[in-house]
C-alpha cells in the first residue's frame, strides 16, 4: 500500500489546510454550533475546491478521483474538526450514484451535479427507533399508489438531516421488498426534530405519514446501494478520525511543554512522556487503518471489502477513544473545561466510535463473516 499522497492530492490537502485556518477557527466553530444549518462561505468554499465531487465521476460534475483521495481531503476536515455536512453528502452521493442505473437514474442525474457544486444537500435516513445499527427497514413501510409511492415510519439519528432538501430513505414494502426512496423536504412530508449531537453536530428523526416518494432501487440494488454508502462514509469517517487525533495530539504536546510544575515544563516528565508515546503509537495506528479502509473501497470482492472496512473502523474507533482520554487526563483540570477546544475534540472523537457501527457491532460483523468464510472453506472439496 502507497502512503505517498500524489501531487494532486498534496496541494488539495494544502489548499484545504489553508482554507481551514482562515475560515474554521476555534472561536468561528463555537459560534456556529449552534445554527442548524451549514456555513454558506465554507460550504460554497468546499464545493470551490471540489471537496464536495472530489470521486463523482466528470459527467455527474466531479473530478473522477479515485477513492484513496477520500483520505488527504476528510484528514484534513478532521484537523479542523469541521462540523459540515460532508460525510452525509458524501454517503448520498455514493447511494444516489450507485442508482444510476436503476430506477433512480434520472434523479441522479439531475442531483449529483447540484451536490458537486455544493447547490444541494441529501442525507441518508436508514436507522430506526430500537433497531440500533440495523440497515435494513423493518417499520419504515413504502407502498407504491396512483402511479407514484407513498412512504410511513419513523428514522432517527439522521446525520445533518435537518439541513438537507431531500432524503434517501430505506423502507419495505408489504411484499417484505427492500427499497430506496427519494422523500424530497416538501411542506408535510414529515415530522422533523432536528437537534444537536454531543460533538456540535447535528442530527433529525424524521416520522413520515403517508409520505409522497419516488423509487430508487429496490431488491438487492437497494440493499447494495445503501451498503455501498455506508462504506464511503466509513473510509471518510476513519480519515476525519485520523486528522482530528494528529491535531489534538500537538494540542497536548504544546501543552506539555508550556505547561510548567516543580520549575521544569510537564514534558520533562519521563511518565508524561510515556503517556505521550503511547498517544503517538495509536494515532500512527488509526492513520494506518484509515488508509486500509480507503483502499478497501477499490476491494472488488464483497467479503473481502467488508472484513477491512470493519477491521479499520474498530481500530479507529478503540484507539481514538484512547488517545481523547489520555489527552484530557494530561491536560489536568484545564482537560475538563470549556474554554480549551481539547475537549471538542474529545467529543468528537468518542462520537466517531459511535457512527455508522459502534466496536461491538464491527466485532459481530467480523465474527459473522469469518463463520461464512469457514462455511465455504468447509464446502471446498479436498
């Protein structure tokens, strides 16, 4: 595996990280917590940079990158701890996309140049009320009527949904068919709460009553479609990940040596300096397993892309928890209050654990696809 960036990518990542420190700073990010919708000027700079296309394809408005550049860009993001929706579009992108060739081919079409340009946002509203991590519907119901669809149920939990124009939706039908429906944000297509995660992000749960609708996908092109998505999202997750714990990291070491006690900085300290190390170790670690699971995208084997994807976000998410503790803990007292932005980044780092599949969750997922590769090794003959 190449950990070279390419040139295209490095000045990419430079221009972003320029772009951030002018218009993402500490004191900007605390005052736009609490908007419920994205930055205009940020947004409108993103899409200026081809953040918001960077893997579209050129006819859909993209720049054809390959998915390895889903890692200098969303590091990036996660230095600055940015709080736009990104990854969401991302993810509805990558669905939307993956309908082109279906029922959906004309919305993709019609969208997927919008979102590159940054003139529209999607979010992608698959998780249910007790259901926890589950990707397919089961009380969300869809039934197609007069010609069109019509959708009812309830989704929570979905990233930046409030701030979107539309949503892909994943619902049943009464036959038990999967499917994947485009709910456009029309005057009483749905209930919306629309609240704030403990990361500075946000998302809505939605309840559709009878809700108008268009098709997608549906049968195993919805289900692909959606897992497709979630996969995009996890690779750019682990990256966002990976920066905000390389930021945070030399947060803590300036720190350590501004910091003084006994007349000598805290970073003299041999047992502070063994706390340090081991930060370094597991943030070199969830760098690592953020470049597995941006290469995992251009995995051409299911099982395979799977296995590294759940392999790169449990180690991501364990070891960005890890180094977010120790940061606050070597931070003393000063760790546990709000005016140093080492604790937004705690936040955000505990809350990466948390989406698009916890560690339990990616523990079940390797267990249950290393019962199948069991199976079908059993089944070879000798």
């Amino acid at each position: 595996m190449d950990f070279t960036y390419s040139d295209e990518q490095r000045m990419l990542a430079d221009s972003l990280r320029r772009l951030l420190d002018d218009q993402w700073t500490f004191a900007r990010r605390r005052q736009r917590r609490i908007a419920p919708a994205p930055d205009p000027a940020l947004w409108r700079a993103l899409a200026e940079l081809g953040v918001l296309g960077l893997c579209l394809p050129p006819e859909a408005g993209g720049f054809g990158e390959p998915p390895a550049s889903l890692l200098p860009v969303h590091r990036e993001l996660g230095r600055a701890l940015v709080d736009e929706p990104v990854i969401p579009v991302v993810m509805a992108a990558t669905a939307l996309q993956a309908c082109a060739d279906q029922a959906g081919a004309a919305l993709a079409q019609d969208w997927l140049p919008r979102l590159a340009a940054g003139e529209a946002r999607l979010a992608l509203a698959y998780q249910e009320p007790g259901r926890r991590y589950a990707t397919q519907a089961d009380g969300c119901r869809a039934e197609e009527r007069d010609g069109g669809w019509r959708v009812r149920g309830e989704k929570h939990l979905v990233w930046h949904g409030g701030a979107a124009e539309a949503w892909l939706v994943n619902a049943v039908t009464e036959a038990g068919e999967q499917v994947l429906l485009w709910v456009p944000v029309t005057d009483g297509a749905a209930q919306r709460l629309d609240t704030p995660t403990l990361d500075g992000q946000r998302c809505a749960r939605l309840r559709f009553a009878d809700a108008p609708a268009r098709l997608l996908a549906h049968g195993a092109g919805a289900e692909a479609a959606l897992e497709r998505a979630l996969q995009w999202g996890t690779a750019a997750l682990c990256a966002h990940a990976a920066g905000a714990m390389e930021r945070l990291l030399e947060i803590t070491a300036e720190y350590l040596r501004t910091r003084h006690q006994f007349g000598q900085p805290l970073a003299a300290f041999q047992a502070l300096q063994h706390r340090v190390a081991d930060m370094l170790v597991a943030r070199e670690m969830a760098l690592s397993m953020a470049y597995v699971a941006a290469a995992a995208l251009a995995e051409d084997e299911p099982r395979e892309r799977r296995r590294l994807l759940a392999q790169a976000k449990l180690q991501v998410g364990r070891h960005a928890r890890q180094l977010a503790q120790a940061a606050v803990q070597l931070h003393g007292g000063m760790g546990m209050t709000d005016e140093l932005e080492v604790g937004d980044y705690f936040k955000r780092l505990t809350a990466v654990d948390l989406l698009l599949g916890d560690s339990a969750t990616q523990l079940g997922l390797l267990a249950a696809l290393a019962d199948e590769a069991a199976l079908d090794a059993a089944q070879v003959p000798a």
